[in-house]
C-alpha cells in the first residue's frame, strides 16, 4: 500500500505492545500496532486522502491466513518468477532490520538505506 522509499523507522515499545512508525521523505507516515495480549485477529486502516478511513478485517474469510501467500509461492516456484519485485522484498527485510535495531535501542530513529 504505501510502496518503497521508506526514510525512517522507530519502534516504541511495552510490555503489550509495540508500535513501528515508518517515514517516508514525501511526509507520509505508517504505523503498525503489535499487541501481546487480548485478541489475535489482525486488521487494517488504510486512510485514504479522497475517500478518508478503509477497515480490512482478514478475519472475515474462514481461509487459513496464510493460505494466499502459500498459494502465491506455489504458483510461482515452477517457472521461477514472482509477483513481487525484488527490490520491494528487500525493502521490507531492511524495515524489518531497522525495527529491530530501533527497539534494541529503546526507540532510535533508524535510517533504512536504499
């Protein structure tokens, strides 16, 4: 949803939750909300500049959740190519790494290179 091109990650952290704050240098923010406890379901705002607040709820579907990404996998590792450029994979593991290293470091802001 929000592409590549991530500037800045910083992770708050407590005992229930995390939250992971993304920066972009066009000024557009994310952020994903990790609790501990309660409930397991996951969701998803997306705040749209023209049509405002979109709720996702994964949980409508009695599919198992990962059952798309297993499919996607399958279908592709016969001819060796994927839907998924490599340069956006490559971005989330660096904004995987950049979280982590933020929350060893009680929140740092980390500059994720490109």
């Amino acid at each position: 949803v929000m592409g590549t091109g991530c500037q800045e990650v910083r992770v708050v952290r407590t005992d229930d939750a995390d939250l992971v704050a993304l920066r972009y240098p066009d000024g557009r923010l994310a952020s994903l909300h990790g609790l501990r406890n309660g409930t397991n379901q996951f969701g998803l705002t997306i705040h749209w500049a023209e049509q405002g607040p979109q709720f996702i709820d994964i949980n409508v579907t009695p599919r198992p959740r990962y059952a798309a990404l297993v499919e996607a996998i399958m279908s592709h590792l016969p001819n060796g190519t994927t839907p998924i450029a490599p340069v956006e994979t490559l971005e989330v593991i660096r904004l995987i790494e950049a979280a982590n290293k933020s929350r060893e470091t009680d929140g740092k802001p980390v500059c994720v290179a490109q």
